[in-house]
C-alpha cells in the first residue's frame, strides 16, 4: 500500500473517532461506550502510521546496506 493510501486511512480513522466522541456529548448513557470506540480507531490509525514508517525505515536500511 502506498503512502498516500495509507495516509487516506489514517485520516478515514481519525475522522471516525472524531464522530464517536462528538456523538458521546449527546449520549452521556452511552458515552463511555462511543468513547471506547473512539479510543479504538485512534489506535487502529496508530498502527497503520507505525506500520507505514516501520516500513520506510526497514526499506532506507536495506537501500543503506
């Protein structure tokens, strides 16, 4: 995958979060739940971020070598 891809998706992530803890305002008997969510797509995009750079940098050393 591609950075610009993956970059995409971490935006795609990010803005899902954004919407679970935005509805969570507006349902505080859920709120604890929809934050949960949140918290999980906030991580979801992590990964893919630390997993698009791991890369990079696997790749500049091999070029290195």
């Amino acid at each position: 995958m591609n950075g610009q891809a993956i970059l995409e998706n971490v935006r795609r992530y990010r803005g899902i979060a954004s919407l679970y803890r935005q509805t969570a305002v507006f349902r505080p008997s859920q709120s604890w739940s929809l934050l949960e969510q949140a918290g999980e797509w906030e991580a979801r995009a992590l990964r893919e971020l630390e997993a698009y750079f791991a890369s990079r940098a696997d790749h500049a050393v091999q070029r290195a070598a």
